[in-house]
C-alpha cells in the first residue's frame, strides 16, 4: 500500500468534495442538455439529422465540465424519463443510445461511496501484461471489490476507490468502448509508444474481469506532490468492472512528470 501524505490525503478529499460546494444544479444543466440534443438533431450537424455518439457525449457532458462534475438527483431522474421515452430514443443511433445508458448507469446519483477492499496483485505489471516495456514500466495495477452487500461499483465509489488504493484525486471517470479502451494503452508514455504486447495483456486483463457486459472506464489523474520526490506528475487511469458491478480492475499509467 501506498504512503501518501496529510496534505496530499487532504488535497485530494478537497478536491473531490468540491463540486457540491459549487453545483450549479439541474436548472442549468437539463437546458443545456436539451439545447445540445436540439442541435445535434438538426440536419447540419455532425450525425445529420440522427444523434451520434459523439453528439451525445457532449450533451451529457453538460452534467460535467459544463455544470459541477455530477449527476446529481434530479439530472439522474430526468436522464431516466429520456432513456424511457421511445420519442426522445428516436433518431439516437445505436451507438449513441449504449453510450447514454452507460453513462446513466455509472453516474447514479448516489454520493456515498462503498466499502471496497482494493491492493496490489502479487505478480508485477510486466508479469500480468506478459512484456515490459513504456507501458509496463510505468503502470502501477490494482484490484479488489466491493465489501458491502447490495451495492454496486458507480461513480462516487470508483472514484473513491482509486483514490484509496492510489492516492492522488482522479477526475470524473468516462465511459469508453474497448476500442477507445485499446486507443488509450496505446498512447505514448514518457514520449514512447507502448508495445502491441504490453497492450494487449492490459486488455486481456481487464476483459476478463469485465466479462460480456464490457464496463470500461478512463480517466486521468496529477499529482502535485509525487511519489518519491519532488515534483508534478500525472498520467490516466483504466477500470474494468465486471457484470455484478462488485469487483474493479485499475491500471493506472505515469505518462509525465516535472
């Protein structure tokens, strides 16, 4: 486990507890959806006249970056009127539609995070990736579950979850395909390109805990106070979360440092 200090633990309970402090709320944020929907409908847009997946990450990206990082009660509620309205789903092509009732899934709405139990497999990354290399090299693997009965692996408790076994805060985590999943391990660390080797041992481990219901997740994450010294660095995050949503696979990767 992990030794981080006081004031990281503190910048990092800060830095997670600060959306509710400053949430604009749904009175903002479901305008803006609508306004995006509206316009990604429109016959000028990306998709044409039907919503892509492109499109509707945007529009949802107005409960984020756009609003205060959260799904809070009432987007969640007013997300689930759209996915059961045959109207709203029409002209939402298939892809767009996953996306949506992913991304409803993971940000439920729920604020208290979970009991999990997260730590370092015995083996080494390069033993469970299979090669070394840029990737390997810099990865840093957890995994673990959920100890309370009845709850399942959402936003607040992924984040949370990382935090825990990791250390530094992690931004809100994004829903991505395995494809997008597969472009990211494949992006460049400390300016070198990962090996086909130590990539596809990273999917091979995450799938297999991901099973048929193919729940992945990314995002990126800075430390401002380092690991062994001095300095800034940062990187981004892989999740798997199998079918019961109770057990979660990280690889997280240093891609920088100052």
């Amino acid at each position: 486990m992990k030794l981080i200090s006081l004031r990281t633990a503190f910048c990092g309970l800060s830095l997670l507890a600060a959306p509710a402090a400053l949430a604009w709320g749904s009175t903002h944020s479901i305008p803006q959806f609508e306004s995006r929907i509206a316009a990604a409908r429109a016959s000028g847009s990306a998709g044409g006249t039907t919503v892509v997946r492109s499109e509707i990450q945007s529009a949802l990206d107005a409960f984020l970056s756009a609003d205060d990082g959260r799904t809070d009660a009432e987007e969640y509620a007013y997300l689930a009127s759209r996915i059961a309205s045959p109207v709203f789903l029409t002209g939402i092509d298939a892809s767009a539609q996953d996306y949506l009732f992913r991304y409803h899934e993971l940000n439920d709405a729920v604020a208290a995070p979970l009991t999990t139990d997260v730590s370092t497999p015995a083996q080494t990354p390069a033993q469970i990736l299979g090669a070394s290399g840029p990737l390997a090299n810099n990865a840093w693997i957890q995994a673990g579950g959920v100890l309370e009965q009845g709850g399942v692996l959402n936003q607040t408790t992924l984040e949370w979850a990382y935090y825990s076994a990791f250390g530094p805060a992690p931004r809100t985590f994004s829903v991505v395909t395995l494809n997008e999943l597969i472009v990211r391990l494949n992006s460049p660390v400390f300016g070198q390109t990962p090996s086909s080797a130590e990539v596809n041992g990273a999917v091979a481990y995450l799938s297999a805990n991901a099973g048929e219901g193919a729940r992945y997740y990314v995002t990126t994450w800075v430390d401002p106070y380092g690991r062994t010294g001095p300095g800034d660095i940062g990187g981004y995050v892989v999740a798997s979360v199998n079918e019961d949503r109770d057990s979660v696979r990280f690889i997280e990767v240093m891609t920088w440092s100052q």
